[in-house]
C-alpha cells in the first residue's frame, strides 16, 4: 500500500505532457501521488494507466482553448494547484539574416505565447486560491545562447522573463514561479539528431522532473523568480 504524501489532494496541470520530458513530469507527479491533468494537442486518458490522470486536449497558442482546457481541469479536479509548463518548440539552424519569418514566429507562438496563455488563463483561479506553483521548462540557451538559433534563444528568454513578471505580481499571493533551463536532454528525438554523441553527459529527463516536483512541493516553498540551471555534464 502507498504511502500518504504531500501531493495526494494536489492537482497538477502538465502542458507538454507526453513526449520526451514531459512523460518523466507526468510520471513523477503522478508517483508521488498527485491528480494530473496532462495537456497536449492529442493526449487521451489511456496514455498514462492510472486514475488520477486524465488527458485534456489543447491547443495552447490559443486563447481560448486555453480557457476551456483550464475550465476543464477544475471540472475534473476542482482546482489547480500547480502549474508545469513543459509545453514548447525548437526550430533553427540559421543566422540571424537567414531566418525566416516562419521559424521566428513558430518559436515565439509554441515558446513564448503558449506560456502567456496559459499563465493568464491560471493565475487568477490561483490567487482566488491563496496559493499556487508554477514551473515552467526554458533553455540553457535562454543563459547562454548559441549561434544559428536567435528566435528558439530569444523565446525561451522571453519565457524566463515571463515567469519572473508573474512570481514579481504574485508574491502577495502565495503563488511562486520558476523557471528551469535544461541542457541537452536524453530523450529519443535528441539521440537520433546526434547519434554519436554521449547520451549519458546530457541531462537526464528523470532529474529535471524530479527539480519540478520540489519546486511544486513544501520544501520550495521559498524560491520563486528564479531560472534554475540544469547542464548534465556537459558544462
């Protein structure tokens, strides 16, 4: 039998929640005994066996499916406790001249705009609240940006920027907000672009949930505005 936690009567929304990093999220929240509502443009209940689950589907750089996704959560659930945006994009590959309108506009709706939809549509059903969480997943490019990606680095700065306006309007509120900026993850898509790499010196997509979840959890109760590096070992 299952020991009682901290998370058995939270309701954590996950966007972005399956797929590389975002089934380690679900899967984390969801063994520390938490209800999830798991989001993405083709999620079903059945991806994760397990009864505090349920999929939502959403569109997340529109508005108004945001709305209804979060109208959604809290008629399943009642309420969000915690928001973890792992939802986003990555496109490039050029220099600044060369990229498209295209690939600028791509990175800044799945990157930047699919954030601000979901932030506005949950803060306030937080502050009503008296309390909320919210984490959401940049870039170690948002810190350190690399050449021939100016529209994936400049979204996921904005998003680190983002997220510290809401813990800045917040604090009076009891909700904190907090980014984490992965290096390189070991995830299927990032070991077929880069074959002869060392999956083992990138980042784990275990470890970043498991930062997630103590950001989510009493004991980061404390940090809020802060943008948490998380390289592996490829520093």
């Amino acid at each position: 039998m299952r020991r009682a936690t901290e998370f058995d009567e939270r309701v954590i929304l996950i966007t972005g929640a399956k797929g590389g990093l975002g089934t380690s999220v679900t899967e984390a929240f969801l063994a520390a005994g938490a209800m999830v509502a798991g989001s993405s443009q083709s999620i079903l209940d059945s991806d994760f066996a397990n009864p505090r689950f349920a999929g939502i589907r959403a569109d997340l750089t529109n508005a108004d499916s945001v709305l209804l996704l979060v109208e959604a959560t809290i008629a399943r659930f009642g309420k969000i406790d915690a928001l973890v945006h792992v939802m986003g994009g990555f496109a490039g590959g050029q220099p600044i001249p060369e990229t498209s309108d295209e690939t600028w506009d791509s990175m800044m709706n799945l990157n930047l705009r699919a954030a601000f939809n979901v932030l506005r549509a949950v803060i306030p059903h937080m502050r009503k609240a008296g309390r909320g969480r919210i984490v959401a997943i940049s870039s170690r490019q948002a810190a350190e940006p690399a050449a021939n990606l100016s529209a994936y680095n400049t979204s996921k700065a904005a998003l680190v920027a983002l997220v510290r306006t809401a813990a800045i309007e917040n604090e009076d509120a009891g909700i904190t907000a907090n980014t984490i900026l992965p290096g390189t993850m070991n995830t299927e898509g990032n070991r077929k672009s880069s074959p002869d790499a060392d999956p083992a010196k990138w980042v784990q997509t275990e470890h970043v949930a498991s930062i997630a979840l103590f950001l989510v959890s009493d004991a980061g109760a404390e940090i809020t505005g802060a943008a948490i590096p998380a390289y592996g070992q490829s520093i």
